[in-house]
C-alpha cells in the first residue's frame, strides 16, 4: 500500500480525486471477537483506538491534505524520516548481486 497510494495519487492528480492511505494502528472492533481473540487481553488499553476517533482523525487528516494518515502517531515528523529513509532505500532493493556482507558467508559455505 505504501508504494500503490502514491502511484494512484499521480495518476489521480488533477481529477478532483484524492488518495488517502490510513495507518491505522489497533482499532476496538467487534472483528476481533468474530476472531475469537479477547482484544483488551491481548492489548493494553494505551493500544486501542475507538473506530469513531480513528475515522475523526482520518478524516482530519484527509481534509489537512496528508498523503498518509497515522492516526496515533503524535509526531509527524517521525513519519517524514521514516519515509525519507524508505525512499533512500528503495534504490538498493533489487540488484544483480548479494550485497558484500553476503558474499563473505556464500564463500564461506562453499569453503572458498
């Protein structure tokens, strides 16, 4: 979802479309008892969010122009390094060879 939501925000832009990707953390649902899981044993209070206050946030969010809305997150600037970081990364994820700390052990293995 991460990398589909910008993908449709491109396409999307200028069309009076708006994508919103909501990270939405543990919300208090009856879901969770259908799955036979006892969510306040499970989880500490400080973990669920009520599903009214996770929509109210996701809506402010929406309305603010926020991409991606964590309704829980205090700190957005933790989600702007956060992504930086994955963005920086994503251009080392996929090549030819094993990155050299690997390569070390694959020489090993095969006593080389």
């Amino acid at each position: 979802m991460l990398n589909l939501s910008p993908k449709l925000q491109q396409e999307l832009a200028g069309t009076g479309v708006r994508v919103q990707l909501v990270l939405p953390g543990a919300i208090r649902t009856a879901m969770w008892e259908k799955g036979g899981i006892d969510i306040v044993r499970a989880l500490s209070e400080e973990m669920l969010m009520e599903a009214d206050e996770m929509v109210d946030a996701a809506l402010a969010g929406l309305d603010d122009g926020e991409s991606v809305t964590i309704p829980s997150l205090p700190d957005l600037a933790e989600w702007e390094a956060y992504e930086a970081a994955r963005q920086g990364m994503l251009p080392k994820l996929s090549r030819n060879t094993p990155a050299p700390r690997y390569r070390a052990v694959t020489a090993k293995a095969v006593g080389v």
